[in-house]
C-alpha cells in the first residue's frame, strides 16, 4: 500500500483527481502534463516549508529553487521530491520536469489504493498495452470541486491549499478542467483564477513556487507547441 488511506491527499494527488477524466480513466490533454504535476509536488513541497526560491545571484541569472532543511518526510512521494531538490538548486522548469518525471503512474496508483480510481488495462490494437484510471469513488473530488466552484463562481476565498490548485491550472491554461461554467461566467471565471493566481494568498514561498511553477509550465507549453508546429511545416 502507498499511502495512508486516513491521510489527506497531497496536492498533487488532487490535481490528479482533477485531471483524470471520470469516465474513460485519461488525463487531460496538455503538452506540458508532467510539468504540471512536477508544479504541485512542488507547491506541497513549500507549503510544509520545504522548498523555497533562492535569490538570483546576479541580475542576469534567474532564480533557482532550493530545498529547505528539516525533519525526515515520511511519504515516500515527498521524501523523493524532497531529495531531487536537494541534490542542488535548479531553475523551475528544470525541477519540475525532474519532479514531473513519470510521476502520474504512480500518483494514480496511490488514489487507486484509496479506492477513489479504478486501475483499467487493456490493449490499443490488441499490441499497445494502456492503463486508464476511471473514477471509483467521487465523494472526495465532488467536494474540491465545490471549494473550487464557491471560489471561482461565487467569489468565496479558498484556503491555500484550494488556492494553490487553482492557481496553479490557471496558470496551466486548464481552467476548463476545474468549472464548467456557461458563456456568460467564462470572463468572470478567468479574471477570478488570475486574481487568486496572482494574489498573496498563502506564505511567500507558496506563492513564489505557484509563480515559478507557471511560468515554467508556460514556457514549457510554449516550446512543445513550437517543436511541434516545426515538424508540421517540414513535413508539408
């Protein structure tokens, strides 16, 4: 078993509850998904006050991020991540593809031991083996939504560890994933994630790692969509 079946989900967990289609058990799509989940181990990470932004060291460098000394981490998710950051201090987009590396599998077996997925396998053309992860049960999901709702829709603050999430796929350009609103909130939506994505709602070092975890989600998103718009055009 991977994970204490009475503990509370880590951030990450959540996001991928949130990610996973409850249906067909798939992620969303995103160019630049293991960056995501890499971005909310990380914001675990600083929330327990274990990671931090270290200051550039000059003008023209950028600057990093480092861990933050303390007792042991008992999960073996965060001791893993822990010990990446640890190894020495690397820029954002860096840590979050270390962090982000092959991590869903893992993430989605530990909801699967607490009985919130379902692990499905099967064959695409009787070759390719796949596994989706389909919704099992959705009690705990149904109830982030509704945090995440009541903050983006009717205007209520979310608490860090809500605020976090949602700032961190609004940075994500995955708003769509956390409401599905009409037309008429869509603009409404936006402009409330952006204020949470923007705004001083936790400690600084939370939201110095949801700023650098979008900002490498972005440009991470913005380099897989030039590679591949390279590859069309050579090939046409």
């Amino acid at each position: 078993m991977n994970a204490d079946l009475n503990a509370e989900l880590l951030v990450v967990e959540d996001v991928t509850l949130l990610l996973l289609d409850d249906e067909k058990g798939t992620m969303a799509s995103s160019p630049a998904m293991h960056y995501v989940l890499g971005g909310a181990l990380l914001i675990e990470l600083a929330l327990l006050g274990r990671a931090e932004m270290a200051p550039p060291e000059s003008r023209w460098k950028a600057a990093k991020v480092r861990s933050v000394p303390g007792d042991p981490l008992i999960d073996p998710l965060l001791a893993d991540g822990f010990a990446t950051l640890d190894e020495q201090p690397r820029g954002a987009q860096q840590i979050l593809s270390r962090l982000g590396h092959r991590l869903q599998p893992k993430v989605s077996e530990r909801l699967a031991d607490r009985g919130l997925v379902e692990r499905k396998e099967s064959r695409i053309f009787g070759l390719f083996p796949t596994t989706a992860w389909p919704a099992a049960d959705q009690l705990h999901e149904d109830n982030l939504r509704q945090e995440i709702e009541d903050a983006l829709v009717r205007g209520l603050t979310p608490n860090p560890r809500t605020a976090s999430i949602i700032a961190l796929l609004s940075g994500a350009n995955l708003l769509n994933v956390l409401v599905h609103s009409d037309s008429r909130k869509d603009k409404q939506v936006k402009q409330r994630a952006k204020a949470i994505e923007d705004g001083d709602w936790g400690a600084s070092m939370v939201s110095d790692a949801v700023a650098a975890a979008s900002a490498a989600i972005a440009a991470s998103t913005a380099a897989a969509i030039g590679v591949a718009v390279s590859t069309i055009t050579a090939s046409s």
